[in-house]
C-alpha cells in the first residue's frame, strides 16, 4: 500500500522529535544525535541504493523486526537508501520508491528505535548524478509522475529534516567520512549554520593513494582531528558508508581498518551484497549477513 503526504508530514515530526537528537541554538532539530548514554545494541545498515530485498532480509534477520519494534535495539541506517547504483540501472526508479516509502512506515512505526541519516543521495539535487545520471532529478519527476506534488513537497522537506551524525557509546557514526581538520559537538548540533560542513559530511571520501589530498577526500588524521574535537578517545571505532571499497578484492560490503587505519569501518549494504550490517553491543561490534553466501559455479 502506497503511503501519502501526510504520512511523510508524520515521519518528519518523528524525526525531529527524536529524544536523541539534541537541539540546535535556535531551538530546533540539530544536526547531532547523542546514543552515549544508551545501554542497548545497535544496528546499522550502509547505503541500500534501492534494495528493498536487503533491507527486508535484514530487519527479518535474528529478529530484528522484532526487536526494533520493542525498542530492545535501535536501528540506524546510514543514508543513501534510494537510486540503484548498478551498471545499466541507474535511471530504474521504481525501487527507489519501494525503498523510500519502507523508510516512511518505518520510521512511523519505530519512532525513536530508528535513525535514518543524511547522505548524498537523500535529495532531489539536481547536481546529484552518477554516470551523468541526475538521479535525484530522475526521482523527482518520477514521483511526480507516481505521487503528485503535494508527495514531492513533502519528501524533500523529509530529506532536509535528516539528521547528519551519531554520538554512541564507545563510536562514532555519519554517512561519508569526516569533516577536515574536525569540528565540535556544539558545531554539529548547528549544522544548518554551515553548507561545507554538511557537504563533507555527505560528500567527503577516504584518501586512499600518495600524494595531496583533493578537498573531496580525508585522511587518518582528519579522523583523530574530528574525534580530538568531539573530545572522544583516538580509538573510538569511526563508521561510515558511502565509498565501498570494492578494489580491495573484499566483497563483503563490510572494511575494517580500511588501509591500515585502526577502527576505521566502512560498511555498503546494496544490491549484489549478502545483506551486512553491523551489531554494536557492550563495545563489540560484530559483523552479520543477512542472505547466505552463493555457491560459486564453474563453467566448462
């Protein structure tokens, strides 16, 4: 069943009301989500880019669905929930729909047990594309095609309304990577004062070979600048998604100390995974799989 705008006027007022989340100087929804205190697991799910198989498997996984539901763990995905990232599908916007409406009834029903984050594809952008795809253009037109503008109006104030990043205890999570040179907890919190920041939060990815830096990646040092800032020990396992790591010959959707980087977790969820995601408890984070490996096949 299809939701309406109202139902996305009701996932907004979840997300800014969640009881995690801190307010800004002004009185309204920060940027920051404070899970420091929280004394439960919590899951996280990378960038599904389209795969309403994945995130079904996933919630149904270990009882997960369950188990959210109850509040005995909280859920957090990481962004990037819609527009297939797959070779020759990249204009296929019927998934992101499935996806990004799951999303809404999720966050209807799971209220403060759910956080969803911003990342780069969260956005009718029009500068947003991908094989010179404008997929947050290409999802625009065709929910207004599918829903109607009152349903548009309403999803992009949803995408404003997201969150940017997470305090837990024992770790640190946001959507690409960290900001250069750090900021503060209180410069998160007022996010909406600054672009850049927002920016790299969705944007930023690992640099990964010798040499400068562009301003589009970050290095270990930004990370230990970023948890110096936030006044957290140099160890606190640092979780993004964002930029898979594919050409590392690991296909798992999961990287641990990613290029020697101690505590440095990327995860990617999407279509063509097993389904990963992370389970943080008591300052262990295990990696899980909701779809069972496949046999490989030879051919003769």
């Amino acid at each position: 069943m299809s939701i309406e705008s109202k139902d996305i006027e009701r996932a907004i007022a979840k997300v800014n009301n969640n009881r995690f989340r801190l307010k800004n100087s002004y009185g309204k929804p920060g940027g920051l989500l404070d899970l420091s205190s929280l004394d439960k697991p919590v899951i996280v799910i990378g960038d599904l880019h389209g795969s309403i198989e994945n995130l079904k498997a996933i919630l149904d996984h270990n009882k997960n669905r369950k188990e959210i539901k109850n509040g005995s763990i909280i859920l957090v995905i990481l962004g990037d929930g819609m527009h297939n990232d797959q070779v020759g599908q990249m204009m296929e916007m019927e998934s992101s729909l499935e996806v990004f409406e799951e999303l809404i009834n999720m966050i209807c029903s799971y209220g403060n047990n759910m956080i969803y984050l911003k990342g780069n594809h969260d956005s009718f952008e029009e500068r947003l594309a991908k094989s010179a795809i404008k997929q947050g253009l290409e999802f625009k037109l065709y929910l207004l095609k599918h829903r109607g503008e009152d349903y548009v109006k309403a999803a992009n104030i949803f995408f404003e309304s997201l969150p940017f990043f997470i305090i837990g205890r024992g770790y640190v999570i946001t959507h690409a990577g960290p900001i250069r040179n750090g900021a503060t907890r209180q410069e998160i919190i007022d996010i909406a004062d600054n672009p850049d920041y927002q920016h790299q939060l969705m944007w930023n990815r690992l640099h990964e070979f010798r040499g400068n830096p562009s301003l589009k990646e970050y290095s270990e040092s930004d990370i230990r600048k970023m948890l110096e800032r936030l006044k957290l020990p140099p160890d606190t396992p640092f979780i993004v998604g964002h930029n898979p790591m594919w050409q590392t010959g690991n296909k798992t959707g999961i990287w641990r100390d990613i290029i020697g980087i101690k505590n440095h977790i990327i995860i990617y969820s999407n279509i063509g995974t097993r389904g990963p995601y992370l389970k943080i408890n008591n300052g262990t984070i295990d990696e899980c799989f909701a779809l069972a490996e496949k046999s490989e096949q030879y051919y003769v």
